[in-house]
C-alpha cells in the first residue's frame, strides 16, 4: 500500500511491517522469517529470497521456524491500559507514531515522534520525516542527533517486531536503501544539507562515511554527485572526480552512474576523446541499467563528438536519445538549430 512518495506499508494475515521506500533493496522481517527483496531500478525486476528459521531434517533441507502470534499491525502497536501505565511516556508516543504510520496517516505520526525525539529511534523517524516535508532546518538537527547516539538505532524498531528501509536519491538516475543505522542517519544528513544547499556540510558527512566504508561505492557515488552539484564547471573539482573515479568498474548501475560522471569531467577539462572512449565502453553494457542512465551516456557522448568535430555522430547519438525521450536535456533544440541532417 503506497501511503507517500516514498513510504509504503505491507500487510498480510500473518503480520505486517513497515516499509519507507517504493522498490529496491529491502529486508523486512515477518512471522514468515526474513526475507530479502533486491531490485533493479526501473526495470521491474525483483529477486527475493526468504530465510527461515529452524533445525535441518534429515534430508538436508531447513525445517520451518515455528510461526510467530498472526497479529494485525495495529494490535502489534497498539498497548494495553496496563501496559501503558508501565510504558515510558517517550516511548508510548514512538509506538503511537508507528501505529499511526502502519494505517497511512503518516501526517498524523509526525507529532508522536517528535514527542519521542530523546529516543534515537523517535528523532531519526521525525528528521526523515521533517526532510520529506522539506523542512530541513527542524530535520538537520533531529538526523545529526541520531548520527550522535547511533548505537541506539533500531532498538525500538526491534522491540515491536517493526523493519525500516527506505530509498534516498544519490542522483537523478541512483537511489541508495538504507535503515536506522549510522550510514543511514548520515547519508539522510547528506541529502538535508544538500537541500538546504549546505555543500560543505554535506560534504564532510560524506568524508565520514568514506572513512568508515571505504568501498562503498553508494558513498563515492553521492559524494561525486555532490561535487559536481556544488563545483562542475570548476577545472580543479573535475580534476578531484577523475582521481575519484579512477579504477571504477562497470559491475552495477552505481558503477555506470560514476563513469558518467568521470566522462562529464573529462569533458570538462576538454579530454573530450578519453571521455568519448570511457562512454562508448560503458554503452557496451544496456542489460539491467535504467533508461534514463543509458540515455545520460549517449548524450555526454554526443556532446564528446559535437568538441571533436564528428558532427555526423554527434547527431546519430542525438537522434537515437530523442527516439527514446524527445523531453530530455535539450536534445531537441540541438538537433533543430545546431546540428543539419545528411
């Protein structure tokens, strides 16, 4: 059930979890055991495998777990009048915020988080919620809260049986599926000062998570993107991406979104036949990557012809993007008033 852009909620008869993000990577945990879901993006794929738990029988194969109480999400979150005698005022409100959030009244949670904000879990849900609403100046503070005590994340999502995940945009064609975790509290850090165009802050979060995940290349992704967001036409930050981007691969979507980047920069320093080179060995791959991915490298490799005076290929790669989006960039317009055919 899709309760906002960005937030959904699963329901069956055997429970219920709680789900931020559309589609992507998601682990959710139900009375049927856990079970991983990894999409690709754009394409409608999904692969998911479902762990249970249990002993092996004698044929090799993994008993089933025994299966949890088949309580409705709102029974789950919903306390009792004696329990909520014992139940600490904090926390009964961060309960009462998920329960609103489990039957789409996610504009109704906001306060009972906020009310819970001196619990990790309670501050990490208002500041994302805060940033969905686009208030980053009451969400920065909440989400650097969170980034501070993250050894407490996830607690109370774990105490009522709750699963978090949610999709961040890294860059237009990229989205990254994190949780109530340090990586998640900085990268939503990443984005709330994005928003509110606070590069340098956003930029030593993402020092950070560099140090403390040095091949994740999500983090290298958003920290590319910021980079070029802030500094693209700057010959010294198009220099810092190329080093960046060095050794990068094409194994994933992550990886073909920093070679694009790597070919804007190089075109960026008039290296327009190495960015040309690294586009067209990137194209070579088009299985499991998103339209508007491919799209973006055929572009900057018309771009790359239109600098190395190859107009009859700068308007085949032109022509072959407005098949597919006559929309995108300004392709239209190039191939109307700067490009003649034949």
């Amino acid at each position: 059930m899709k309760i906002a852009p960005g937030l959904t909620l699963n329901l069956s008869k055997s429970g219920g979890s709680l789900s931020v993000g559309p589609r992507g990577a998601k682990l959710t945990v139900g009375a049927r055991g856990r079970r991983a879901t990894v999409g690709i993006p754009g394409t409608g794929l999904f692969y998911t495998q479902t762990a249970y738990g249990g002993r092996r029988g004698k044929s090799g194969r993994r008993a089933p777990a025994e299966k949890a109480p088949a309580l409705p999400p709102e029974d789950r979150l919903t306390l009792g009048f004696f329990k909520r005698l014992v139940t600490p005022a904090g926390e009964k409100s961060f309960v009462d915020g998920c329960r609103e959030l489990a039957q789409g009244r996610y504009a109704a949670a906001l306060p009972h988080f906020v009310a819970s904000t001196h619990l990790t879990d309670g501050a990490f849900m208002a500041g994302f919620l805060y940033l969905k609403q686009e208030h980053t100046d009451k969400a920065i503070p909440l989400l650097e809260q969170a980034a501070r005590d993250y050894r407490q994340l996830g607690g109370y999502f774990g105490k009522y049986d709750l699963t978090l995940t949610f999709n961040l945009p890294i860059t237009e064609e990229a989205q990254a599926h994190v949780g109530p975790t340090l990586r998640g509290a900085l990268l939503t850090l990443v984005e709330a000062y994005q928003m509110a165009e606070n590069w340098n802050a956003a930029y030593k979060r993402l020092q950070r998570l560099r140090k403390l995940e040095s091949d994740d290349v999500v983090i290298l992704l958003s920290m590319v993107e910021l980079l070029w967001q802030a500094n693209h036409g700057n010959e010294e930050t198009c220099r810092h991406i190329v080093k960046l981007t060095k050794d990068v691969g094409n194994d994933s979507c992550v990886h073909t979104a920093l070679r694009l980047y790597k070919a804007r920069s190089l075109n960026g320093l008039n290296m327009h036949s190495a960015a040309r080179d690294i586009l067209t060995q990137t194209l070579r791959r088009r299985k499991d990557r998103p339209k508007d991915l491919m799209l973006a490298l055929r572009y900057e490799r018309a771009l790359a012809y239109e600098s190395l005076g190859q107009p009859k290929r700068t308007r085949s790669d032109l022509e072959k993007v407005f098949a597919q989006d006559p929309d995108f960039e300004d392709v239209a317009d190039r191939l109307k008033t700067r490009l003649p055919s034949g």
